[in-house]
C-alpha cells in the first residue's frame, strides 16, 4: 500500500498543508470552515496518516474533526520534529518548521497515531486540564500571599477557598465519569492499586493515555517522553536525553514517582540501584518513570493488579 502522508502546520488563524512533503503548501484559515474543507481534502488524497505539529492547543479542533472521521492522526511534539529536521539536514538551528518538513518526519519516522477518543474521552480529558489548570492558579496564590499586605491577603484566601472548592467539583465529577464506565474504571482501579499512585495520576493516565497497555514497552515510554535519545555526532557521544512526549502524562507520572521511590519497594530497590551505581539523581528518577510506566503498561495488558514480580 502506498504511504500518503499530510503534514500540517497549525498556527492561531492559519492551517498550512503539504502532502507527502511536496514543494507546494496550501493554506487555510483555522476556524470551523478551514478545518472541515481540510478534513475533506485530506479525505480526497485518501491519506493514510495525518501528522499535526503540538500547538499550545489551537490544533484541537482540528484533530477532533479529522479523528471524529476516522483518519489517523498523529500530534507530534515540536521539538521532536526539529530534531529530525536537523539530523537529516533539513532545516538549519534556526529555520522555521514548516508544513513540509512535518510532512517529511511522518514519511520517515511513522509516529504513532493517537488512539480514537469519543465525546466522552474528550469530555474526561478538558475537565482533567481544567483540574490542573486550577491547581496552577491555587499555587500562584499561595505563593502571592506569602508576600501580600494583610488587606490583600484576605481577598487572596477568598480566592484560594473558591479554587478548591471549584477542584473539588472537579474531581467529583471525573471521579463519576470513569466510575460510569466499565472500562475506565477497571483501568483506574488497577493503576491505583500500585504503591506511590494515586487517583489523580489513574484518572490523567485513563484521559491523557489511552494507548495505556495497547504497546509494547519501547513505543509507550517513546509516546509519554521519557525513553533516552542519543545526541551523537560523529565520534562524539554525547548525553542521552529525554524530550518531547506528553507534558501532561509524565508531569503526573513524575510526581507518582518521587512517591514511588519512598514507597513502592519494586520502584525504591531500583532507585537504590541506581544510585549505588553511581547514577545521578536525576538520571535515576527519570529511569524509575519509565520503569514505573512500564510496569503500569504490563499490568493493563495482561489484566493483572499490583503485585511485585511484575517488570
């Protein structure tokens, strides 16, 4: 079968898209018009896979439309894409990433396609951000009222109380939604009863990773962005370093994490290890995430709750 891929740049009001890589780019706007006259062109070139550049979410929509027709799309971090342009001498340091090149990274390196979300996915996923997204605001505060007159920090604990009551709603809320689905819940109540997670990091990784147990080892930790990358050059060998992936998946896997290392007995014999062996800090805690994903990854796989001897 021959391989068609649509390489699509999206900026705040404009859609750039090349097919296969191809001198010519065409435009259109980023609005609900422009993105279904994309999503009926790339229909009529009968592509087999859509490759969209993270945006800071003005791609959304347009993803939705495509996956909601049943294309394979694949939303891939920028950084990721420059690096390959530049490894292929594609681009220069500082030359732009266009349509073009995205077009050329999906041609020759095949991301993974995100998994289908229906509108219940996509209900789960926005009231998750806006859980975090309060949580941020709830932080700031904080940190304002160590600073604030006793006028002003008033009004700022007013603030606070809302905030938590707001993420309090929040959290009932998702809670009800993965409960009313079999199957979310039996992935939440399974990647909860491992030691050092808890509901919050189940409930991120049910919205943000649905690919959760559906590949192997090397392609999830690849997808959440923390498998080592080389930066070698010719005889250099330079560090290996961890880039791209989903901020939201591994911001929560992170925190689990640093639980983990005190808790879980399979994830802090294997940060003793490391360290042992000489292995900074931050070099072993990145490997314990991608060891606790990969553990997580297993248990959703072959059915199987918490228990030690899973690696």
């Amino acid at each position: 079968m021959t391989k068609t891929v649509v390489g699509i740049d999206v900026g705040k009001g404009q859609l750039d898209v090349s097919l296969n890589g191809q001198k010519r780019v065409q435009e259109w706007a980023n609005d609900e018009a422009g993105q279904v006259e994309v999503s009926d062109w790339v229909e009529a070139q009968r592509a087999t896979l859509v490759v969209v550049e993270a945006s800071g979410g003005y791609e959304a929509a347009l993803v939705s439309e495509l996956v909601a027709r049943g294309q394979e799309v694949a939303v891939v971090n920028p950084t990721r894409v420059r690096a390959f342009a530049r490894a292929e001498g594609i681009l220069a340091k500082t030359d732009k990433i266009d349509a073009r090149v995205i077009a050329r990274f999906g041609l020759m390196m095949n991301p993974a396609a995100r998994a289908r979300r229906d509108e219940a996915q996509v209900v789960l996923n926005e009231q998750i951000s806006r859980r975090r997204q309060l949580v941020l605001m709830q932080t700031a505060e904080k940190n304002r009222r160590d600073t604030a007159s006793p006028a002003t920090r008033d009004h700022i604990d007013r603030h606070i109380n809302w905030l938590q009551a707001e993420i309090k709603v929040l959290e009932e809320q998702i809670s009800q939604a993965i409960e009313a689905n079999p199957t979310w819940a039996e992935t939440a109540k399974r990647v909860d009863s491992v030691p050092g997670i808890g509901f919050i990091t189940a409930a991120t990784l049910v919205a943000d990773l649905p690919e959760l147990g559906q590949l192997n080892r090397q392609k999830i930790a690849a997808l959440v962005g923390v498998a080592p990358f080389n930066h070698d050059s010719g005889k250099h060998r330079g560090k290996r370093r961890i880039f791209g992936g989903r901020t939201a998946v591994r911001s929560v896997l992170y925190m689990a994490t640093l639980s983990a290392i005190r808790h879980n007995p399979v994830i802090k014999a294997f940060y003793k290890r490391l360290l042992a062996k000489g292995k900074v800090k931050k070099v072993a805690l990145t490997a314990c995430m991608r060891k606790l994903l990969v553990i997580l990854n297993t248990m959703i796989k072959t059915g199987q709750d918490w228990n030690p001897s899973i690696s």
